[in-house]
C-alpha cells in the first residue's frame, strides 16, 4: 500500500474503526430514536479505506466505510451512497452514527456493504463535487476496485454480485452509478438490484424550478450547493449566477467545515435572494445558462436500467418532490427501462429514507439469495 501508484482504484490504506456485536447495533438503533427499526442479524467489522480516484482528469485521494458481517460468510455486496451532506466529518467512515447505522443495515443483514464518501469528504480535502455525476461515479467505482483488491490481498471473499442503494443525493448517485456500470461494465462488479430513496432524476426540469420558487427552507441549501459545486467542475464564475454577497457567502459556508444546520441558517430561507435578478428574468424567459447546461448534463433519468431500479418516494416529501420519480420514472419506461416506482407514505424527506431502507432490506435479502 503506497502513495506512490495514483492510478484510479489502486489502494492506499485500511484502517479498522470498529468491531460491534448485533446487540450493541440495536442498542445503537434505540440510542438514535430512529422512526423504524430495522433487524440485525450479525455483528460488524468496520474500516476506514483510502484509495486514488479522479477530479476533472487528476488523481485525488478519497476514502470509503466497508462493512463486513462477522462470523458469517457473505455472498452479495451492497453499496450504499449517502445523502446531502457538507461536512467531512460525518461522511460514513468518520467513525460517526451514519456509518454505524449504515452498516448495520446492510453489514449486520449478511452483504459486504460499502460506502464511499464522495470527493471532497471523509479525509479529501478539497471541495466537493455535490451532484457531479462524473466525479460521483469515478469515486464510487473506484472504491468497488479498491474494496475488490482489499478482499483479494487479506483472503477475503470478494462478492462481485452488487446492489445499490440511496438516498437524496445518494438517490441521484445509484442512478448515475447503474447507468455507467451497465453501459461500461467492470469485471468487479454486476448490478443486481437498485434502490433509490427520494430520487432528483430530473434536474433542470423538475428539481431547479421546485426549488427555485418552492418555500422549503433546504431549498436555498440545495441550490447553493449545487451551484458551488458546478461553478468549480465547471470553471465558471459564481458571480454569474449569485449576487456578489451570496456568492461569498456561498464560498465561506462550502468549504467541508460548516455544519448543515450552521449553513441553513445564514442563507436566506428562500432561494432568490440569492440569484442576480437578471438571471432570473433570463431563466423565467426560457434563456440558457452554463448552470442550466450543466443540470441538463447531470439528469439521470434519460437511459434503459436493465437490472431492476425502484425509485422510493414520501407523499409528502418538499425537498425533492415525488413528481420527480414519477416522471423518472415514464421516461424510463419509455427507453424500455426495468423501473418501478414505489410510494412508501405520508413521509417527509428527512424520515421516508428510514421506512424505506427496511423495506430495500427485506428485498435485497431475497435478490442475493443463491
């Protein structure tokens, strides 16, 4: 293991940061008053694993949580992408409650569960590319090869049969991930099954106009986000979109540090105060914009899924509406995509991802059986 080979997928380093028995996993569940509760079968080993990926053409270091269920013998991989999120240092293997709960999801009911914490977060130390589809599917399929080459070196049985779940952003990334992994197959990895949580399929079309004139107090997180995010992928200048003061604003709250919380706070509670007015007028024109491009460049709806894709949804969900799977959804269909659309209840965005991921439990353990 050595710093010296950056080529995509080689491995860095592996740090264990726990072992956990299945009772202490539960106990962990009813510590967080999670809204549902989930069955652990197993205890879990977790580890921390640094890797090379890339950002816009140049080797970048970036870590991953893997999961293993102890004293049982695995036979499918889930890999698990996480929601929006700004902060490094609750990226899943920060050693924090996501991961634990995380892996105990999916490493405590018998799969290899991995799952990477995106450039920018975790140990990276540069921004992260919230959204980015290329850069989100080179991290996560960097981190399959590196998880493989792991497995291979330490007698560990690498479980090439993978399914992927996520939420919010996570949701956007398994869909993205899916797409590249079938179009472009890696001899680590078949896709079996996926399940997407609260999915933004449609960015330009669906998620921005939402969120632009929508009244959710996340909203003006989201956008901020993402558009951080693609004036630094992209090279084009904040200043273009946002007002002088949001723009830095925007450049302060995204550096890794800030809290989300932290960060709703000092935007404003709707979004437009944040977009120069002659923007604005611009896009309700029907104008183009190297943001509304770059949206355009990120949907994740416009392909066929062979494996089966379902797109979870709460009725009332404001973050990311449920017209968005919807209407993923028949556009799928149409290319002839295996997708099926699954409304879970009367949940918001912050709780559907809980009653879902029981539900996306019971049915990857009947998809992995043998």
């Amino acid at each position: 293991m050595s710093l010296t080979d950056k080529s995509r997928g080689s491995l860095v380093s592996v740090e264990k940061l726990g072992s956990h028995s299945a009772l202490k996993l539960r106990i962990a569940q009813r510590a967080a008053r999670i809204p549902k509760k989930f069955p652990v079968r197993h205890g879990i080993v977790l580890y921390r694993v640094t890797y090379w990926t890339e950002l816009t053409g140049q080797p970048q270091l970036a870590t991953g949580l893997l999961g293993i269920p102890k004293n049982y013998r695995a036979r499918t991989s889930v890999m698990w992408l996480n929601g929006t999120n700004p902060t490094r240092s609750e990226a899943p293997s920060s050693g924090g409650l996501i991961g634990l709960l995380v892996g105990a999801v999916f490493a405590g009911s018998g799969h290899l569960l991995l799952a990477p914490d995106y450039i920018g977060l975790g140990t990276s130390d540069t921004y992260h590319p919230y959204m980015h589809t290329t850069s989100t599917v080179d991290a996560a399929s960097d981190f399959i090869c590196a998880v493989a080459t792991h497995c291979e070196r330490e007698g560990i049985e690498w479980c090439p049969q993978l399914m992927l779940a996520g939420h919010s952003q996570g949701a956007h990334a398994v869909a993205v991930l899916q797409r590249e992994l079938e179009a472009s197959p890696i001899q680590e990895a078949e896709i079996l099954a996926v399940a997407s949580i609260a999915t933004p399929l449609d960015l330009a079309n669906v998620t921005l106009p939402w969120a632009l004139e929508g009244g959710a107090v996340t909203h003006s997180t989201y956008l901020a986000y993402i558009a951080h995010s693609y004036s630094r992928a992209y090279n084009q200048p904040l200043e273009s979109l946002f007002t002088d003061d949001a723009a830095t604003l925007v450049k302060e709250l995204f550096d890794g540090l800030h809290a989300g919380d932290d960060i709703m706070r000092q935007l404003p509670p709707t979004p437009l105060p944040m977009f120069r007015e002659s923007w604005v007028q611009s896009y309700r024109a029907g104008a183009s914009s190297w943001f509304l491009d770059a949206l355009e460049e990120n949907e994740a709806f416009s392909w066929a899924p062979r494996a089966p894709l379902r797109l979870y949804y709460g009725e009332a969900d404001v973050d990311v509406p449920p017209n968005d799977a919807l209407l993923g959804a028949q556009k799928m269909r149409e290319h002839g995509g295996n997708v099926e659309v699954v409304p879970v209840g009367d949940f918001d965005h912050a709780t559907v991802v809980y009653h879902a991921v029981s539900l996306v439990q019971e049915w990857f353990g009947r998809v992995g059986k043998p």
